[in-house]
C-alpha cells in the first residue's frame, strides 16, 4: 500500500467529511495553534523563552533608532 492511499484512509476517518468538507479539519488546526502558542510562552530553552528574545529584540531596535534619530 502507498503512503498517499495510507494517508487518504487516515483522513477519511476524520468525521464530518459531507457536512463540513475540508473544514472539518479547523479544529485540529485551532488546537495546534495554542499548543505552539504555550509552548512559546512557558517552555524555556536555556534561560529564555521565545517572547523574552522577541522583547529584547524589539528593545534593541527601539533603542537603536533612538541613537540613530539622535545624532
């Protein structure tokens, strides 16, 4: 049997197919996207986690365009 033909069976076990169509897959989506979002927020690599870096960096392009205004 090829992947593809695995995957197909695999997804027609997904209910709601004549309903919804392939919107019937936005939960597993939804579900997906705050599981990335927590994992983001409460899980550290080394001593920082992602919104950490993300405001240090956006710090230092703040302080850096101040300087640059400055001069």
């Amino acid at each position: 049997m090829l992947v593809s033909e695995r995957v197909k069976r695999l997804l027609k076990l997904v209910p709601g197919e004549r309903r919804f169509g392939f919107y019937r897959f936005l939960p597993f989506f939804f579900v997906l996207g705050g599981a990335m979002e927590w994992f983001m927020i409460n899980v550290r690599i080394g001593k920082e986690t992602f919104y950490d870096v993300y405001r240090r960096k956006q710090s230092e392009r703040l302080y850096e365009a101040r300087m640059k205004k400055g001069e």
